[in-house]
C-alpha cells in the first residue's frame, strides 16, 4: 500500500428499493451500480469461470482502494473538490445511517 495512507474499506449492501425510495441514481450517484430488476436485470451477470481458469486474479480491496486514494490526491485541487461521480461523505453517512436501523 502507499505509504501514510490507511484505508479499511466495508462492503455494505443496499437494497435496490432503499436505494430508488432515498433518490439514489444509478451510475452518477452510485458509479457502476445499475439496478439487477427490469430493463437493466443482468447487465453486471457474467461468466468468468474460463479467466479465472486461466489465471485472472482480483486485488484486494484496501490495496485497490489506498491506490485509487493516492492517485486521487496527486490530482489538482479544484479537480478533487469537483467529484463527478459518487456520493458525498455527508450523503454516504445518512444513508450508511438508515441501512443500519
């Protein structure tokens, strides 16, 4: 990992219908998250039996996230005040807070 950055990423699952009931959008508000129901139902299904069998290997997590970290802040700083995708920490934080009651 690079040095002086700490991360520890959780995974949390959202329900579709919390995410659409608390105005959550796909693929802004959420980047690569495309509801699994309708017209977008398995667009993020796919097979990789055959790349894993050839040797595809994943990067954990905490590495993926402390490398994007650290390539995040080697950006200008009117670039990283001006995300284009994601949710703010704020709006992460209120909803991280209803999953949880």
């Amino acid at each position: 990992m690079p040095q002086g950055i700490e991360v520890d990423p959780k995974l949390v699952w959202a329900p579709t219908d919390v995410l659409k009931a608390n105005n959550v959008s796909a693929w802004s508000d959420m980047p690569v998250w495309i509801p699994g129901q309708g017209r977008t139902f398995g667009f993020h299904r796919r097979d990789f039996g055959r790349a894993i069998a050839e040797g595809l290997t994943y990067r954990p997590l905490p590495l993926t996230a402390a490398d994007t970290l650290a390539w995040f802040r080697t950006l200008p700083s009117e670039r990283q005040g001006k995300l284009r995708a994601g949710l703010t920490s704020e709006r992460e934080a209120e909803l991280l807070a209803k999953l949880r009651a």
